[in-house]
C-alpha cells in the first residue's frame, strides 16, 4: 500500500513556468539550474520519444570508434547523464554529470528556456534529434501506458487532447521543437531527424562523426549501421530497458523498443482527428522553417 502512495506520488507532475516536468525534477530545480557545463560538453537534446536511446547508442559507437565490448559496460540509461533526471535517493544527473571526467556527453529533454544557463555561456555543442509530431505521440502515449512514474495517458482520444495542449512532460513539442530549430545557426548544433535516420542511417551517422571530429573509415561506419538498427537495439539488454523493474516500466503493457518506424501514425490518427491536427499544427507551427516527414 505504501508502495501505492508512493509511486502515485512519482507521477505527479508539476510546473517550472508553465512547462510540465516530474515533480522530483521540480523539487530539485535550483541545483539543475546551476549545472556547470564544461566547453568541451557535447549534450544530446531530444523531446521525449524521439530516438534519444538511438541517437545515444550512436553517438556511445562513435566515441569508442565502433567498439562493441566497449560500449556494451553499462546500460544505455547510465552512459550519458540525464541532466533534469532527479529520484531520491538515488544519484541526481546533476550528481552523476559533476562526477564524470572530461570530455563528457549528457542528455536532456529540455526546451530551450529551461537549459541550465552554463550550457549557452560555455558555447557546448548541441545534438539535438528532432521527431515529426504525430509519431512522436503515438509513441509518447504507448509510452506513457507502460511508464508507471509518469501520469496514465488514459484513452487515445484523452491523449490526442493533452499533448495538443502541452500538458505532457517536458511541455509540448510544438514550442520544443521550434526552440532548438531558432536558434541552431546562433550555437554550435547538429539538429538531426529521426526521418532521415531511418531513411539514410549512414549519412547521418558520418554527420555525426564530424562534428563529434571524429574520423572513422567506412568498415567502422557500417558497423556502427548495423550495431544501431533498430532490430539489434530491440535485441540488446542494455539498450532495450528489459533490465528495468516491472515497476517502472511495464514492458508487457508496451515494449520500450515499440516499432520505430516512420508513419505509425496512420494506425491511430482517425481521418478527423488527423485534420483536426493538420490544422492545429499549421497554426502553431506558423513562421518557422522547419519541415518533417509524416511518412517514408
Ligand atoms: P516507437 O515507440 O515509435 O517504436 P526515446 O529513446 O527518445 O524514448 O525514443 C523511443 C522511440 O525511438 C521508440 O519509438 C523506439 O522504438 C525508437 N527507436 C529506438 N531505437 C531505434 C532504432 N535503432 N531505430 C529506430 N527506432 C528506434
């Protein structure tokens, strides 16, 4: 019963202006803020459910020059911290990041006006992955069924309407989105999509061994393909959550590795909800530049 209470409690959401975050990210808010990034920092930034896991495992082959044994020491979740990650009593991803020696790589699903501030004075390099919006709620809303620390999404139709709205965590993905796209020529990032990932995976991997500066010849980079495919990730212990308790993710209900694929959409959108969201979108997504694919 107490363990009742006290995961009802983990769900919680609360709010740093106006943005949605787990509440013992909240609660810890003011040593996030003052992170100390580092100038050689390199911080991979997704909104959530948009091939974070794949852009790590990625970026993880390319530092160890396509290194299996190497990479494969600990799970995916524990190689990169997770800046706003925060669950008493275990280690901060403040905590974990101001432990690792240099030159660190970190992760965040936060917006642009949520980073810590050290990370823009110290010009760090940002990869951020970006993820077309309808996909990435269907995978958000599988997600969030399985993920017992994060609030119960209710129906698909309930759903469709909260992340419309933003009321999700780490706020909503139109304003994520458009953020890290304004200002990718101000600061020193990659932005990639996982649309042309899975249309072209070797391409955005040499894209991603420069600008780490990294050199790999062509036997390192198809490995590092073939390593990455979504069918060896789903495979992988350490890449797949397997090794999370029930009690966090319930993997029964949904898997972790779901179907990465590009228009799953499609199997979920009804034909008005999909023009319902058309025309949302173009309202919202008004005046930038950005485009994505719904579909390969
Ligand atoms: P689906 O739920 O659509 O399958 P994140 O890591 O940011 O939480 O994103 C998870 C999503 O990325 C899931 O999407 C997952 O299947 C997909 N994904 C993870 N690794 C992948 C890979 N190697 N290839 C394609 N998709 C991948």
């Amino acid at each position: 019963m107490a363990m009742t209470t006290e995961l009802g409690e983990q769900k919680q959401l609360k709010e740093v202006a106006g943005i949605p975050l787990q509440a013992t990210t909240v609660d810890n808010w003011s040593q996030i803020q003052k992170f100390e990034a580092k100038p050689d920092d390199l911080l991979i930034c997704t909104y959530p459910k948009s091939g974070t896991t794949w852009i790590q495992e990625i970026v993880d082959m390319i530092e160890h020059n396509g290194d299996v044994e190497k990479c494969q020491q600990v799970i995916i979740q524990h190689r990169h911290p997770f800046i706003e990650w925060a669950r008493p009593p275990q280690p901060s991803g403040v905590e974990k990041a101001s432990a690792m020696p240099s030159p660190r790589i970190l992760r965040t699903h936060l917006p642009t006006q949520l980073l810590p501030p050290s990370f823009w004075e110290n010009n760090c390099k940002f990869l951020y992955v970006a993820r077309n919006a309808k996909d990435c709620m269907v995978s958000y809303y599988h997600f969030q069924r399985m993920n017992q620390i994060l609030p119960d999404p209710g129906t698909w139709e309930e759903y469709f309407e909260t992340f419309i709205s933003g009321k999700v965590p780490w706020g909503p993905w139109f304003d994520h989105v458009k953020g890290w796209w304004k200002i990718r020529d101000r600061y020193e990032i990659l932005f990639l999509f996982f649309e042309d990932m899975k249309r072209n995976l070797k391409h955005e991997i040499q894209k991603v061994v420069h600008f780490m500066g990294k050199n790999l010849d062509e036997t390192v980079l198809d490995k590092i393909v073939q390593e990455t495919s979504f069918e060896k990730m789903k495979e992988n212990p350490l890449t797949n959550r397997s090794t999370v308790p029930k009690s966090i993710l319930d993997q029964s209900i949904s898997p972790f590795m779901r179907k990465g694929t590009v228009g799953d959409w499609k199997n979920h959108f009804t034909v008005s909800q999909n023009e319902r969201f058309d025309q949302i979108y173009r309202e919202k997504m008004e005046g930038t530049s950005i485009k994505f694919c719904m579909d390969l």
